[in-house]
C-alpha cells in the first residue's frame, strides 16, 4: 500500500507499491518500477561530489487523475476505472489477509502493466537530481530532503506496508542496500537498512 511521505514543495504526497503482484511503484501521478528507482539509488549511493548531474527514472506519467484510478475502491472490487482499477481486475486484492505480502517475484508481471499502463499514460524519463550540498533529492517537480528520501528507500527495503512475502527480496533490492551500506554519498551518511 502507498504511503504519505513529506516532499518539501508539495506537501503530504503518496508513494510504494499499490498491488502486491507487481514491482511497479506509483509516486503522485508517475510509475515506475521497482528494479528502476533501485537502480537510482544506487547511482546516488555511488556519488562522492557536491552536485549530480540530473538523471532519468524510465517510467510513465498519468496526468489525469481519473485516469490513475480509485486505489481504496480498486481493493474493494467497487470501483474498477482507471489504471489501478485495472491492475486489480488482473491482480485482485487477496481473500486472506494472510496472504497481503509484497510478492518478490511481481517483476514476472511486468510485461502485463506495461501493455495495461499504455491504455492510461504515456512513457516517461522522470528526472531525478541530487542536490547533495543542501542534501535533497528532486523526483520530477517533487523535492525531498535527505531523511524523507531514506524513508522512501527503506519503504522499497521493507516491500511496503505489507512487507516482502516470506522475508524475500528481490535481488534488485538486495543490491540497493549493499550499494548504500559502501557508500559515501551525503545522503546515506549514517543511514542503515
């Protein structure tokens, strides 16, 4: 389930995981996945300066937000429109709790999200730049200081609200964290998984 985490320009706004088949990542009106902001973190992870030059987050944008979907009503099978509602015709929200785990094999699906997300969004290089002299980090127009930023990663560490099925995760994660645990990046300084 996508939280509510503190961007510095833009308020309370909504990232993670919103079905726990898939590896692909909402944040506001833009997706990506998984593996890709991973990959993001460890570039940040593996840079010593002062300033990075500004990179891009492939992924995809959903600029109506009819057109993103009703997540609360996409999990409760009553409201199926839009992008989630139809990942969740696909992927519906599991009968058990029990079985409400953040699935680690979700990149297996992704040829299926890619094909759905097209019908609402269209592709995307989300600019990503690190300002590691005032310690923040900008997603597309969205600012985040150093300690939200981590909150983001340990969010992904976690596999979200639900958490990884059985404790497993990807080898993408996996990664992730061992490129942060080497690093001298200002913005993991001191900052454990």
């Amino acid at each position: 389930m996508p939280l509510e985490f503190h961007s510095l320009n833009h308020g309370r706004i909504a990232f993670g995981f919103f079905n726990i088949e898939t590896d692909l990542l909402l944040l506001e009106k833009y997706f990506f996945f998984a593996h890709f902001f991973c990959n993001i973190v460890k570039k940040i992870a593996s840079w010593q300066g002062h300033e990075m030059d500004e990179i891009a987050l492939p992924g995809y944008v959903i600029e109506r937000s009819g057109d993103v979907g009703n997540l609360m009503g996409a999990i409760q099978c009553i409201d199926l429109r839009g992008f989630i509602g139809g990942v969740y015709q696909l992927f519906p929200f599991p009968q058990s709790p029990e079985q409400f785990k953040q699935k680690p094999d979700g990149e297996a699906n992704r040829a299926m999200l890619e094909k759905l997300i097209n019908k609402w969004g269209q592709p995307a290089k989300i600019p990503v730049k690190l300002e590691a002299g005032s310690q923040k980090v900008r997603i597309a127009e969205l600012l985040f200081g150093k300690a939200v930023f981590q909150e983001l990663v340990a969010y992904v560490w976690q596999g979200g609200m639900p958490g990884w099925e059985d404790n497993l995760r990807p080898a993408y994660v996996l990664a992730m964290k061992e490129a942060i645990s080497s690093s001298t990046s200002p913005i993991f300084k001191d900052f454990e998984l």
